[in-house]
C-alpha cells in the first residue's frame, strides 16, 4: 500500500486513463472496465480538487470515455485527449515553507487503485 500523504489544501490531480482508471486499451478490445478500487479512491478526492484527467485516446473518443466515467460518478475538471504515450513530466516549485507541491505515483498498469490511499495531514 502506498500513502500519499498531503496538506488539506486544495489540490490538482494529474491522472492518466488507461491503466489507472480503465482497462489499458479496453476501448480496442470492446472491453471497458473501470479497474479496482477507482470509485474508492475518487471518494477521497476533495470536491475543492482540481481534476486533470490525460489520455492518448483520440478525440474521436472523447464521447464515449467521458459517458463512461460519468456513469461511474468520476467527477473531473479537464478531460485532456492525444497526449503523446511517453512520459509525462510535471515540474513544479517548493512553498517555502518546505511543503512539496509535485508528487509522482506510479502504478502498475490495471492494477487499479487499491494499492494507493491519501491521507490529509491537517499538520502539513
């Protein structure tokens, strides 16, 4: 189990859809399944939060994904489709109060996200 441990301040989530959320290439396969443990996670992100949901899926996809995760209560923000497959990077500054502003997690692809909880430290 990985905790993630976080400031009550409101946040931005970067999350990848396939293999984090769905089934990696489900949608090829006229497989589609929300992996384990997503709608449990999804409970813990604070309506304040900001959702950045990113996918190599064509546009062309959009529609049908989105009616997907929507059935599914996933709320999100931005839904970001045709981001190339490599890395993604995300570069950010520290608060000067020491407080770490970037964080990267990652998952082995559809394994879900049980193996992944947030605590909120009220101290941070």
């Amino acid at each position: 189990m990985t905790e993630l441990i976080l400031s009550c301040l409101p946040k931005t989530w970067l999350i990848d859809i396939d293999g984090v959320i769905l089934k990696h290439n489900g949608h090829q396969q006229n497989d589609e399944v929300l992996l384990p443990g997503v709608e449990e996670f999804w409970q813990q992100i604070s309506k304040q939060d900001f959702v950045i949901l990113l996918t190599a899926r064509t546009e062309d996809l959009r529609d049908t994904t989105l009616f997907l995760l929507d059935q599914h209560n996933l709320r999100y923000n931005i839904a970001i489709f045709g981001v190339p497959t490599g890395e993604r990077i995300c570069i950010n500054d520290k608060k000067p109060s020491g407080l770490l502003t970037s964080y990267a997690i990652n998952l082995l692809r559809d394994g879900g996200l049980n193996s992944l909880r947030i605590i909120n430290n009220p101290n941070m």
